[in-house]
C-alpha cells in the first residue's frame, strides 16, 4: 500500500477512503485494529478548521501526556486545553467515557457477594475506581457483621484535611447505614502509597472514634496508582 504525506490527511474524515475512516475500520475490522487516537477521534467525531476529528483527538492525547493521563482529567481539565475543537459538548463526550470506562473496570473487579476479608480485595474492587484520579477522594466503606460490603460514601473530595474529614462525617454514615464496622479508603494522586504524618493522625482519630461508637475501623487502604498500602497490614492501626 502507498503512504500517503501527512498533508492528505488535513482533509476532513469523510473524504477519506472509507477503508481509513476510523468509524468504517471499527465496524469492518474491530475496535482493536485502531489506534487510541483513532477511537477518540470516534468520539470527537468532527475537526475543526483544516483539522480532522484525528488530528483533533491526537492533540488531546498528546496535550494530556498520553491516554492514562487522559484517563485523570475531568470535564474542566479538558476543557481548560484550549484546543481548538473541543468544546463543550466534546470535553463533556470525552469525560463520560472516561467514566464509563472507569465503572467498567470497578464493576469487573467486583465479586458477586462483596464480602472483604483483606486489604487486597478491598484494593482490588477501589483501584479501577481511584487509580488516575488527579485529586484525592476520601470514602468510608460500610460493613455488615459478616464483613458484606453494605455500601461506599465519599466523605470528602480535593485535598484531604482534618476539617473536611471529621469523625462526625464518618461515623453519621455508619450510624445511618447500620455499619457493625468501617473501612477507611482514600487515593493519593502523587503516586505514593505511604500513608503520611497526616494520614495517620487522622486513622488514629477514626480509630478512637471507632472504639467509642462500638463499630470498629477494621482497615485504612490507600491508593496510589496500581500501588496500594494497607494499615492493617502494617500494624498501623
């Protein structure tokens, strides 16, 4: 096949032969015969000016730092780019499948019963949901007697403080979920899992709480990329 110069792709997508357009190569070949570019272009589905829908979505990828990057920022952040064809309703596109993804991958790692019995399931069901995150989510997890997943709260989203994350917070959702126990979760965007001076500070007042309220704090997970620690599993708590 002859290559084509980079100046023949400047036309628009549907002048394209049809066996090049990224829609057309999905439905004839699949999803994975196209590049990340080409299945956000899908998405993107038009260019702008002498840009093409792909040229549109390779500068995305490439302002953002590549896909898992992509895969942390919200509707601002895209936003926020400046790129010329990407407004509103694209940044808003983008977002949703980033999301969907996300819950994708939660549900897949999740088990039918949700009963937790280590730090490494809990990790295993959290990681999908908090590993690209750019900012830090804090959530307290409610637990029946048997160690049953009842529900997930967030308690506070952005950075992590003492006067945002409050034992009040924490154990009004356990009180009014029924929790007989509470597994503390939250990500750290920087990438490492080590808790820090802060975070053990804070587990320790949870623990204490915890003691006084008779509905134990049986673990604090942290996660940070693919990484995880576990309070439990250092003595911590």
């Amino acid at each position: 096949m002859k290559i084509r110069d980079n100046s023949y792709y400047r036309m628009p997508i549907t002048e394209w032969p049809e066996s090049e357009r990224p829609r057309e190569k999905l439905m004839q070949y699949g999803p994975t015969k196209l590049s990340e570019a080409e299945l956000l272009a899908i998405l993107i589905r038009s260019g702008a000016g002498s840009k093409s829908a792909l040229d549109v979505a390779r500068e995305l990828i490439g302002r953002a730092g590549g896909l898992s990057r992509l895969a942390r920022l919200d509707y601002n952040d895209i936003l926020q780019f400046g790129i010329k064809g990407v407004g509103k309703t694209k940044a808003v596109t983008v977002a949703a499948a980033i999301q969907l993804a996300r819950r994708l991958q939660v549900e897949e790692s999740s088990t039918d019963d949700k009963i937790l019995r280590s730090s490494a399931e809990v990790a295993k069901l959290y990681t999908p949901r908090l590993c690209d995150l750019n900012k830090e989510i804090f959530m307290v997890l409610l637990l029946a007697s048997n160690n049953r997943l009842i529900k997930d709260c967030i308690i506070s989203e952005g950075v992590l403080n003492a006067s945002v994350v409050t034992p009040r917070e924490v154990f009004r959702e356990a009180v009014m979920g029924m929790a007989a126990a509470v597994i503390l979760v939250h990500n750290h965007p920087s990438g490492n899992p080590e808790p820090s001076r802060e975070d053990i500070q804070l587990t320790r007042q949870m623990v204490e709480s915890g003691k006084m309220m008779n509905i134990p704090v049986l673990d604090h997970i942290i996660i940070a990329g693919n990484r995880y620690s576990s309070f439990a599993d250092k003595g911590l708590l």
